[in-house]
C-alpha cells in the first residue's frame, strides 16, 4: 500500500511540472507578441494522509506532533504578471500604447473585450480596428468637433474623405496710416451729358429730371428729333474690365435694364451703387454732397464721389455703353466730363476670408484722412465688396478716432460689417469683425509716409480634406486637413479593473471580465491613475526570457526527480515480488 501511494505521489509530480512547463512553453513562444503578458505556475502540496494527529504536552509526557505522509503537489494558481512593459516607436501614429494599468475597450459582435494591443488599423467603414477586426471604442465629436462624453461608440477616422470649411469671423486690420498726410478739399466729380456743352432733353425737348422716363430721354445723336435714345429691355452697362476705376482700379462690370417704368431717379441710383459712393451723412469739404443727382435746369447728371486718392473715379466716353436687347453694342449713349479729382491722403487694402462653404469673400477696406483735431486724428473708413449679393458694392462707412499717441481709442478698435451672401448655397449672413487693436497686430495713425495697411485673417478657411490624425496623451485624437486645420476627432478611452489578474484571456491579445476581476472603471487616459497614451509606438511582450529558461531548468529537474520516485517504487516492489517465489 505504501509503495502504491509513492507511485501516485510522483505522478503528481509528473503532472504538475508538466503543467508548469505548458506555462513556460506558451510564455517563451510569445516572447515577441505585442503587449503580452506572462504568466506563473504556482504549486500547492495536496492533503496528507495522517497516522495520528498528535497529542498535546501533559505533566508526564512532552507533546507529540502531528504524523502525516504527504500525497503529492498540485497547481495552486496560475497568476498572470501585468506588469507594464517596455515601447518601441513603430513611427505609424496609428499605433498606440498604454503608458500604465488601462486597457483599450474593443468591440466585436455587440461584446466588449479588452487589449493592450494597440496595432490599430481602418477599416473600409474608416473605423479604427485591431489585425482581427474589434473596433476600437471612445467618445465622437458633434458637427463643431466637440467630445460627446458618455457614450461609447466606434472611433470613426475618415481619412482622405471629410472635408471641412469655416466662416471667417474674425480679420485683424494692421499698419500706420499717415497723419501728416493732406487733409481733403473734395471729391471726384463727372458729368454726363448729351454733347460736350449741352445736358440731357427729353423727347418733349425739356430738360430731364429725376423722375423722367429712360425711354423719354432724347438721342443725343438726333437734337430735336423727339427720338428717344433708349428703349424697353435695352442694357446700359458701366464697363470695369479696362474701363470704369475708382482709385486705379477697374470697377467690376454692372448691368442695368431698361423698362417703361424706369427713371432717371433709377439709372442714378444705379450708378452710385455700381460706383461704390457711400453717403457720409454730410457735404465733401468742398460743399458737393457724395451720391449721384441731376440739374433740372441743365439736363446734366453729375456724380460726385468720396474723397481720398483711392476714391478718384474715372468714367471715360464709352465706359457707359448701350446694349440691345440681342446683346450687341449701340455705342455711347453719354458723353462724360470729369470736371474735379478726389484728393486727400489715403490708403486701401483688400481683406479676404471665407463663407461657411469656404469660398473666398473678398472686401475693400479704403481710410481717408478726415481731420487733426486737437483730440487726435481722424481718419474715415469705407467698406465695400463685390462678393456682397446685396443692392451695390458699398458696406458701410464711419470714422476712427486716434489719440495723441497715435493709438486708436478703443471704442474705435473694432468694425462689425455684414456680407450678403443669398443664393451662393453658404449661409446668407456673413459677419465680420475688423479689429484695429488684436494679438496679430494694431493700426495706428503716426507721422510716418507713406501710409500702409494690411488685412490678416484671423479665422476662417477653405476647403480642406483629413489627411491624418494623432492620438494624444489624454487619448485625444486629432486630425490634421489640407487646409492646415487641426479638429479633434475622438477621444480614445481606457478601462481599468481592481484585479486585472482575474480577466479572462480570450485569445488574439483580448481579455474579458471574470468573476474575480472586477467591473471595468471606464475614463480618459490621464485621469484615475488609469494611465496614459503613448501614440506611434507599441508595447512590447514582458517575458523575461532568463527567467524563463531558468524556472525551465528547475521545472525539468522536479519532472525528472519525480519520475525517479516513480521508478525507485518500482524497483521495490520488484524485489517484492522476488520474495514471494
């Protein structure tokens, strides 16, 4: 009976290093596995069978301990080592690390699982997802790029295929302008008439008003004819292309038809918006009034225009041409006399932005120098844009107030200005603010010739498409577009667990809640010591291959002493067997 029990013990033995070794085995085969984490056999002596349990010490006798025979080892546990190991830079900022306890949260088939592993790939659906397809989870952003805690969904990265665009809302206005420049004494002034000496008639053989009929209006080219110059769906068009400026620069081309009702009043009101002339509320220092008008005594519309340099208009005979309603050309329906030049030191700049689509918006920004009160100078701004879907160029003017020191007075230092931009698919109000006074820059008024002006957009971009993105260390990814945006995209979250020893390994680097593992602690990284995110770089297996061949050592000399015990019971009972012949 004896030798049969150290049979059975020193196959206990066998058994036990067996398993060891199967420990070892799977340890060392995945020495180069990405993350993996390695594991320990922990042996337990089995019951013993007791001859007697002992006695305890009496006045006679000393006590006497226990007399047990043990029956063998088993396998107490197999504990996993999640010790953090080291990282190698892979340079793909797809891969990701975890610098501390956490765990990636994958999906698969509605289940969760748990990685280290972060070897992390798009899809076709541009989810984020691991060599085996488990989705990578996290929190989503909203239209405005904002994270939207709380609810764990696939991180979606589409790469090559979003494309964004951003309204500018914001433009900083930078430069000097001249205060010792020359104050204005007036503005442009032009005529238009039938002839070089005489005004416009009707066909009635009176001078034109404001509220004459176009198609009253006699032919210039046929003097007391009574025949009417312009007819109903004719086309007069002030030609800008090399043609019609204000300030050297061409005026972009403007159209305006003629039906039985339109006016002189109308063609009037045409003209200063298709020419940029903005009213300022008060007469040009030399007593004319900006706008456009008409001498009922003289048949003579004039056109006075805003003062500074870069306001001089120049209207020359065929600049104003008459189309027919087939498109083709008529000729000069006006003969022009441009009688005063703009003066007065100015400056302009061309600013541009963005609408909500991301097309270019592009405005005219001009400063004339007003006046060098006491208080400081005062320069007088005008706003216009051809991109503006409204009725005329013109946005809108005002003056800034400049003190001694040269520096705008603050309840100066900001313009807001609004661009139509009705029927173009973007959003129909475009607001801009014009900063005097920002971070990118001021405008001041000093003695410094000439003057200067730029505009900086300070927001606001074109189109552009995803062409990467990074996770940072609070897991939070970021995608680089075309258009030099930088927008989060997702955040990247991690679990922890109480006990990570107590997750189930479910096979291609994936664990799963067990019993004694606790509930995952889901959070960002960086927060509840839960550990941090190293992005472009994976985390290495921690099997110490030393160890290993150590305990690989030691497993094979307990397998081999056991086998020894097995046969030296053998042996005995061999002799046992000799006895009995």
């Amino acid at each position: 009976m004896a030798l049969s029990s150290a049979l059975f013990t020193g196959l206990t033995g066998l058994n036990a290093h067996s398993a060891r070794l199967d420990v070892i085995g799977n340890n060392v085969a995945n020495v180069n596995t990405t993350a993996f984490k390695s594991s320990r056999m922990m042996f337990e002596s089995l019951f013993s069978q007791n001859l007697g349990f002992g006695t305890s010490p009496s006045e006679i006798r000393g006590g006497v301990n226990p007399k047990q025979i043990g029956n063998g080892v088993g396998i107490a546990g197999i504990q996993r080592n999640f010790a953090p190991s080291s990282f190698t830079g892979t340079g793909d900022l797809r891969d990701m690390a975890v610098d501390g306890q956490g765990f990636f949260l994958v999906q698969r088939g509605g289940s969760t699982f748990y990685t280290r592993a972060g070897t992390f790939r798009q899809d076709s659906d541009d989810n984020l997802a691991t060599v085996t397809g488990e989705k990578l989870l996290g929190y989503a952003v909203d239209d405005e790029f904002n994270i939207l805690t709380g609810q764990l969904v696939p991180i979606n990265i589409p790469v090559g295929k979003q494309t964004i665009a951003e309204a500018t809302s914001n433009i900083a206005i930078v430069g000097n302008l001249n205060k010792d420049g020359d104050i204005p004494t007036q503005g442009s002034i032009i005529d238009l008439m039938a002839s070089a000496t005489s005004g416009l008639l009707t066909t009635g053989g009176a001078f034109i008003g404001s509220t004459t009929l176009m198609t009253s209006i006699e032919d210039p080219d046929l003097p007391g004819s009574g025949t009417p110059a312009f007819a109903t769906d004719q086309t007069i068009r002030l030609r800008g292309t090399n043609g019609a400026a204000r300030g050297g620069t061409d005026l972009p081309d403007s159209d305006f038809t003629i039906t039985a009702t339109t006016t002189v009043q109308d063609f009037m009101d045409f003209l200063t918006q298709s020419l940029g002339i903005q009213t300022t509320g008060s007469a040009n220092p030399d007593g004319n009034t900006p706008g456009v008008t008409v001498d009922a005594t003289t048949g003579i519309i004039t056109i006075v225009g805003n003062t500074g340099e870069v306001n001089d208009l120049t209207i020359a005979n065929g600049d104003l041409e008459l189309l027919d309603t087939d498109g083709s050309s008529l000729g000069a329906p006006f003969t022009t006399d441009k009688t005063a030049t703009a003066d007065g030191e100015s400056v302009r700049t061309t600013i541009v932005g963005y609408d909500s689509l991301g097309a270019e918006v592009t405005a005219n920004v001009t400063m004339v120098l007003d006046s060098t009160p006491d208080a400081g100078p005062v320069w007088r701004y005008y706003i216009d844009s051809e991109d503006d879907a409204g009725v005329g160029m013109a946005l809108g003017t005002g003056t800034l107030q400049f003190d001694n020191n040269g520096q705008i007075d603050p309840d100066s230092a900001e313009i807001s200005l609004t661009i139509d931009r009705s029927d173009t698919g973007a959003d129909p109000l475009l607001s801009w603010t014009l900063q005097f006074d920002s971070e990118s820059g001021n405008t001041t008024s000093l003695a410094a010739s000439p003057s200067s002006m730029i505009g900086l957009t300070i927001d606001g971009l074109p189109p552009g498409t995803l062409e990467s993105f990074a996770a940072g260390e609070d897991g939070v990814i970021f995608g680089r577009f075309s258009n030099g945006a930088v927008k989060t995209m997702g955040q990247v979250v991690l679990a922890n667990f109480t006990n990570p020893a107590g997750l189930i390994d479910e096979g291609g680097n994936l664990f799963s809640t067990g019993p004694n593992s606790g509930p995952a602690s889901v959070a960002p990284p960086g927060t509840l010591g839960i550990g941090s995110l190293v992005s472009g770089a994976l985390e290495e297996s921690n099997v110490d291959l030393g160890e290993e061949f150590t305990n690989m050592i030691l497993t094979s000399t307990g397998y081999s002493a056991s086998s020894r015990v097995i046969r030296t019971a053998d042996e005995l009972m061999q002799q046992l067997l000799v006895l009995g012949r």
